[in-house]
C-alpha cells in the first residue's frame, strides 16, 4: 500500500514568504516607536531644564542652550566616568547645534517696551533693557502693559519652544517616516521642512516657567505686540492640513515610490501627449 503524497507539503515555506515581511516590518515599527519614545520623553526633560537653566540666568540664550544639551546625554550614549560622558556630551552639542532649534517667545520685545527697569539696564544689563523680577507679590497684577498686553507678572514668565529634529535608528523605518512625513508636511515651517528633508522626525515641545531673575533682553527678541487675539478668545479653526493622496510605495520600506498619472483628454487638453509621461489618455483607463 502505497502513502499519498501530503498536498499540504511545503505550504509553511510558502505562507512564511508571503507573511514574513509584512511581522518584520511591524517588529521595525514597534521597535522605532519604542525608540521615538524614549527620545521624546527625554527632550521634554531637556526643555524643562533648558527653562530652568534660562530663568535662574536672566533668559539667557547661550546657558539655555548649553543646558539642553547636558541633559540630552542619556540619549546620545551616556557613560560611566568623565571621559565617556564628555564624548555623549560632544555628540549631543553637535547635534543641538545642526538640529535642533530653541525659539525664546517669552518675554518678548514689547514686553520690555512695558515693564524695563532703566536702573537696572545700567547695571545688571549693561545697557540692555531689563525686566525686574523681584517684589512681584506686591504689584498690581491688573496694570497691563500698552505694548505688550502684558502684566509684570506675565512678562516674567520663560517660555521656550523647542523644535528637535530626532534622527531614526531603524532601517527601512527611518525611510517610511520621511516618506509619510515629506507628505504631511504643510511647508509652513522652513526649519521643520528642513529637519523632515534631512531625515529627521522634528519633535516640537514647548515650555513654560517662572523666572528667578531679572529677564535681560537677547539681541532679536520675538515680537508679539498686544494681547492675542486683540484680547478676545478666538477659535484658531483647524490646522493646515495636506489634500494629496498618500504616497503610493512600489517597495516594502518605501523606498521606491510611484506618482499616480494624472488622467487628461487628448481631445480637450493639448498639453496631453505621449511627450508628457505624466498624462495618459482617458481612453486608456479601464
């Protein structure tokens, strides 16, 4: 008596082929996000002590941005002794430097307009304006500035906003980001549009704390001038929003892609020529 031969034999092979690719690209994806993860709650950390740093140090830029950077060590290496920790320390200033933007909103230029304290312009500024910062308990919270829309109180708040642009780790990964990001991205923000570019997932934070010293004014402060919205709340509506399809990957990792033809008459459109690889004629079309 003779077996018959199992029909079923080397399906498993088959069934792997087909399904293999698709788990490990989701693995990928678990594991970047994982990783996004990490560096997301790390930059929120930096933020903190950057506005830290910046409201113990009269808003200064360059104690801002060194502070950041210290505290995005973890993220670039870390170590265990001086010598590992100053090499973290290095990668993470370069990369702050070529990546990473710190945007100082508050106090603004019209902030010093209202509220600079000459004395302490000649003094603790060195003849740059200066918003004090002691003896605010005993202010009147309801003088408003005319320039600023600002009270006293509100001008001695830090407020930072910090666009990071994080570099992907993962192979095939970091491509399908930049695919989908480049096709998200509105082109409102050069600088965000720069980082997308690059390669990079611009992670955006913002920040906000008490200053404990007198705000000195940098050299190009942000102007805001009056209250928002003419003091009245507005609905902002919807943000920007993209209206092309998707993009439309001819590989797994997206790394080769496809524009969709756009379909146009012959007839009624001269530009439609089999010159012009983007049109095809509509009698084409199933």
């Amino acid at each position: 008596m003779h077996n018959r031969p199992d029909k079923q034999h080397g399906s498993a092979m088959i069934e792997f082929t087909v399904v293999g690719p698709i788990i490990m690209l989701l693995g990928l994806a678990m594991l970047q996000y994982s990783l996004l993860f990490f560096a997301k709650n790390q930059i929120n950390y930096a933020g903190f002590m950057a506005a830290r740093a910046g409201s113990m140090s009269h808003a200064g830029e360059s104690e801002i941005r060194e502070a950041y950077a210290k505290a995005l060590i973890p993220l670039y290496g870390g170590g265990q002794n001086s010598a590992e920790l100053a090499t973290a320390y290095g990668k993470a200033g370069t990369d702050v430097a070529g990546h990473a933007r710190i945007e100082l909103l508050n106090p603004t230029r019209e902030s010093f307009d209202d509220w600079n304290d000459p004395y302490l312009q000649n003094t603790v500024g060195n003849g740059k304006r200066v918003i004090p910062n002691g003896g605010q308990a005993y202010k009147n919270p309801d003088t408003i500035g005319a320039a600023s829309g600002q009270s006293i109180q509100d001008a001695n708040l830090l407020k930072l906003r910090i666009t990071h642009g994080y570099e992907p780790k993962i192979p095939v990964i970091r491509t399908i980001y930049t695919r989908y990001l480049q096709w998200l991205d509105t082109g409102e923000d050069a600088y965000y549009s720069q980082q997308v570019n690059a390669g990079r997932i611009p992670i955006v934070g913002h920040v906000t704390v008490q200053m404990q010293s007198d705000a000195i004014e940098p050299g190009n402060p942000v102007s805001i001038p009056g209250p928002g919205n003419n003091g009245s709340p507005t609905d902002p509506g919807e943000p920007p929003a993209v209206t092309t399809p998707p993009p439309d990957c001819l590989t797994i990792g997206c790394t080769v892609g496809n524009t969709p033809a756009p379909i146009c008459d012959p007839q009624s459109d001269p530009t439609c020529s089999s010159t012009l690889p983007p049109c095809q004629p509509m009698s084409s079309i199933p």
